[in-house]
C-alpha cells in the first residue's frame, strides 16, 4: 500500500495588516443618532404624524397604528397612500387634524 500523500496548502497572498502604530479610519464612518434612543414623547396610537428624515415616505402624512418600545423605539405607520412601513419615533413629527401633505404654496413661485 502506497505511502499517503501530504496535503500541501499554499501561504496566504493577503498583505499584512497595517502597523501597530498607526491609527485606521474608515473613510466611511457614519455618526448614530443617541437621541433616537429616548424616542419623541407624546405619541400615542392614532395620532396623525409627519415622517421626517429621509428616505422613501420623508414628508408624508400618515396615522400610527402600533407602538413598539425598545431599546429604540418604533411605530409602525400607515400613510395617507396606503402603505404601510415601521419608522422611529424620533423621525415622527404630530400634526394637526386638518393639515395635508406640504406642497408648493401661494407666495413662492418663479417671480420671487
């Protein structure tokens, strides 16, 4: 019976990590909001509320139908549309029963 053959596994091609002495930033980095970590008082279900920050729904116009507590809290919306998304409290502003979804306004136009 013929001598098993031992298995050869080549050395890395990585380079070696930076030095002990120097300091590595991401270029990158991104900053977290600890605010968001208290959430914005006074919501409750059924409030009307304005989505802030950015993102897909920003700006809209929609109702709370569930509040979930955390360690950041979070209420899941329905906008005026229809949709339906989970946001964070924080990026929740109340609005009034009567106000609608921003738009152009009558004082500002091309002429200003």
């Amino acid at each position: 019976m013929p001598k098993k053959r031992r298995v050869f596994i080549p050395p890395k091609r990585t380079p070696p990590g930076p030095p002990t002495g120097e300091v590595v930033t991401r270029p990158a980095a991104l900053s977290i909001n600890t605010s968001a970590l208290e959430g914005r008082p006074g919501l409750a279900v059924g409030d009307r509320v304005r989505i802030l920050g950015s993102g897909l729904y920003a700006g809209e116009i929609a109702v709370i139908e569930r509040i979930a507590g955390g360690v950041v809290p979070a209420a899941s919306v329905r906008t005026e549309a229809g949709r339906s998304r989970t946001v964070r409290t924080i990026d929740l502003e109340p609005v009034g029963p009567g106000q609608l979804t921003p738009g152009p306004t009558a004082d500002t136009g091309p002429g200003d």
